[in-house]
C-alpha cells in the first residue's frame, strides 16, 4: 500500500478502490483500537515535540504497526 499521489490517481479504478479501503481500513484500527491509538498518540506527541516524520516512521516502528494491525484484522475475520 502506498499513500502518494499515483496510488490514488491510477487509470485503473480498482486499484483506486483498493488504495482508498486499505486507508480507511489504517484509519480506522488508528481510531477505534488501543494499540492503534496509542501508536497515533506517540506519533502527535512525538511531532509536537519536533521530531521528524522519517525518524518516527522508521522501518522498526512501522513493521510493529503492520503486525499489530494485521493481528486485529485476523481477530475480526475470526470473532464474525
């Protein structure tokens, strides 16, 4: 997934599709989850303390995120 401006511009209309769920999808597990909201928490906290985007979404931390995530994705296909 990719949040630049071709990913969401694409000729193809279902990879537009694609990209805007898996947004929403971030957005939501960011918003409604603890461990999502703290990791958004750390990163505002973190931004207003002058740290730079890059040196917060450092390969480490976003792995932890994409774990965690996908760990709450598979708890809601399998609690249905």
């Amino acid at each position: 997934m990719k949040l630049d401006y071709p990913a969401f511009h694409s000729k193809d209309p279902d990879i537009e599709r694609l990209h805007y769920s898996e947004s929403w999808a971030l957005v939501n597990f960011l918003t409604t989850t603890k461990v999502g909201q703290k990791f958004f928490d750390m990163v505002l906290t973190d931004l207003r303390e002058g740290k730079k985007v890059d040196t917060l979404l450092n390969a480490k931390s976003m792995e932890s995120l994409k774990d965690a995530w996908y760990a709450d994705i598979k708890a809601r296909m399998t609690s249905g």
